[in-house]
C-alpha cells in the first residue's frame, strides 16, 4: 500500500511508521555513539549499558526483575525478537495458538520453524473473548501462544481479566507466551497496559518483547529486546545468535542512553499527542460515514466501510487511494482462520503529523454519504 499511495501521490495511513522525527536528543546521542568509536559488533545478547538500562525500566514500570546479563536479549526490532523465540523454542509440528487479526511476520515466522498455527478470531467492533472457544484452539502440541497487547491492528488493550484468563489455559496446557508488547507506552482513556508476566505464576513462562521503534518513533533503527526466564532467553540467544548475532551498536548505545533518565514526561506527552491524533482521525471516520471501533492503544483505527461501499476490502482500500487519495491497510490478509471479518474493515494508522491528519480528514470529505 505504501507504493500504491506514493504511485498516486495519497496519504499515506497504511503503514505503521510516524512521519514525524524521533525526539532530537536521541539522534544525538547516535551521533555522539558513532564519533566515539563505538563501531564495531556489540555483545550478542545486547550492549551491556542497554540492557542494564532496560532491566531497570522494567524493574521501574511493572516491577518485574530481570537480570541483564541472563535474561534479556537485544534483537534486530521485535520482529527477530519472535522470529528468535519461534526458531529457539519450537519444533517442527509444534503448535502456536495466535489471535488474529495478527501482525503478519508471526505466522510466517512460524512456518520456517515448521510450527503450525491455530487460530482465535478477534470480531469487530469489541474483539472481546470466549474463553471457552479459546481453549479448542489448545491441544497436547500446543507449545505457545502468542500475545500482542496493545494489539495491532484492533487497538485492542487486554484487560487484566482477560489476561488471567488466558494465563489459566496457559498453565493449564503447559503453554509459553510470546507477548509482543510494542505499543506498551500507547494506551488512551485511561486503559493500563498489564504485562502477562506480572500476572501471578507467568514470569516463569513468558518471553516479554518490546522494541525502541513505537515508544521512541524509531522504526528504522530495529533496536528491539525480549525479557524473560533466563533458559526461554537462552532458547531465544541460541537462534539470535546465527540470524543477526548483535544489532547495531551506535543505536544500541544511544537507546541506552535515553533510558538511563527519568521518561516519565516523554511517556505522558507522547499518550497526549497519540491521543489528540486519534481523536481528530475518528471524528473524520466517523463523520465520512464509517462505522469505527475507538482504540484504547496503538495507533491504529479499524473502520467498517460497509455504508460507503460495496466491495470488499482490498477493492476499497484501492478505491480509497484513487477517490480521496488517502491510504490505509486492507486488514482481510491479517486473518488466517476467518479472513472474511477482516473484507469489510480497512485500517488506519495516526502515527501522522496533525497537519497530516487534518489533510486527510479533508480528502475523505470526498466520500461522504
Ligand atoms: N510488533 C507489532 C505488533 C507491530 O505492529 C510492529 C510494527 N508494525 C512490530 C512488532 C515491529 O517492531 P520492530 O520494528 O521493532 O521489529
């Protein structure tokens, strides 16, 4: 879509990367990393003062300990994060439970493990869950299951409830969890993310990833980490170690060295910025006529097109770029299990400059009924 919208000179909401700069300081501290000399591979596991400072950060927001040395790993963003955690921890013919709509390198990762997948269908508009349906989706192969909260692309922010429940059938079915926690710092309307590994009994059988590129508008630096159990870190080390072996050290340093300061207004500011920036895309959704599920995280919206037009999602995601120049994700290729839930539905991303945001609104005028 991203092609597509630079073909036809649209907006491009489809892709989950800002369009503004990471704050300055960071990129000074690149900066600084780089003329210093600090050029050459890194520690494997991750560059020591990092992951001395992101055992602290997680120690500070969810007090969960994790020895920097054992059980943490830097890895190329978190989608080699997982991809390490499929390679490490599964077998071929292993299971996976996944809830979809699902961000898309878990199933492909899944597969070059060999692992199969199951699948949980998350429904528009309230993706809420039924814990019995849930559990079918377990069997005696079942070696994982995969977590992404706040979830992309539903904005979906799993309550603690939800996650206790999930945690049961986890212990129950002898199940690690891959929780995906990216948009962590990205909640609105007073929704707390909650890590599964807080949850009593799930530090033990969790692998937490989380990555610099939402929290710090860094996408294209790829500095991610897992936390976790240190024998679920050294499965994850053991395939880390022959995909990338390290990551870039100068962005490794400069990450380290924003989180050796106190975030704590950064973190506010940017929810606030997030949330001015959701608030204006849905007034526009919503006043071109499409019916909208409210995010409580990420930066994404999902829309129901239905009362605009009568295609499905990939026909109006192209209709969308040509009528009003404006971009966004046709969600059907998110779903394995039930890809027709995702045919109605396109996806937005907010992670736009307002001057951005407010140009679309204008442009989707061109659609309204
Ligand atoms: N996880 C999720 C749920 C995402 O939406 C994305 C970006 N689209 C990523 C991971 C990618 O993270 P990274 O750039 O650190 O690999």
């Amino acid at each position: 879509m991203t092609s597509y919208a630079q073909e036809h000179g649209a907006i491009n909401l489809s892709q989950g990367f800002p369009d503004f700069d990471a704050p300055s300081e960071i990129l000074e501290n690149a900066v600084r990393a780089l003329r210093s000399g600090q050029n050459q591979y890194a520690r494997s596991m991750g560059y020591q003062p990092l992951v001395e400072a992101l055992s602290e950060k997680i120690q500070q927001h969810y007090k969960l300990k994790y020895d920097p040395y054992t059980e943490l790993v830097v890895c190329s963003g978190a989608t080699e994060a997982m991809a390490s955690t499929f390679l490490g921890l599964l077998n071929p013919g292993d299971e996976v439970v996944f809830f979809e709509p699902y961000y898309d390198s878990y199933p492909a990762c899944a597969a070059i493990a060999g692992a199969v997948g199951r699948y949980y269908t998350l429904r528009f508009p309230d993706f809420s869950i039924d814990f019995k349906e849930l559990e079918k989706c377990f069997s005696r192969r079942t070696r994982l299951l995969v977590l992404n909260t706040p979830h992309n692309p539903t904005g979906k922010v799993f309550t603690q409830a939800e996650l206790e429940g999930i945690a049961a059938l986890c212990e129950k079915h002898d199940t690690v969890v891959a929780a995906d926690e990216v948009y962590e710092h990205l909640t609105y309307d007073g929704a707390k993310h909650v890590p599964i590994a807080s949850i009593p009994g799930m530090r033990e059988r969790t692998l937490t990833i989380s990555s610099a590129a939402k929290t710090f508008s860094l996408t294209g630096w790829k500095v991610g980490w897992a936390s976790g159990p240190a024998q679920l870190i050294a499965a994850v080390q053991a395939a880390h170690q022959f995909l990338t072996f390290a990551v870039a050290t100068p962005f490794q340093a400069a990450i380290a060295m924003v989180l050796q300061s106190d975030n704590s207004e950064y973190y506010r500011k940017l929810r606030e910025q997030y949330l001015e920036r959701r608030d204006l895309l849905l007034k526009a959704l919503k006043e071109t006529g499409f019916r909208v599920s409210v995010p409580a995280g990420t930066y994404y919206i999902l829309a129901d097109f239905t009362r605009l037009l009568d295609c499905d999602d990939r026909a109006f995601a192209r209709y969308l770029v040509k009528q009003c120049k404006v971009a966004a994700i046709p969600p059907s290729v998110f779903y394995t299990r039930d890809p027709s839930e995702g045919k109605r539905l396109v996806r937005f991303a907010f992670c736009k400059k307002i001057e951005t945001l407010s140009e679309a609104a204008l442009n989707l005028k061109n659609l309204a009924v």
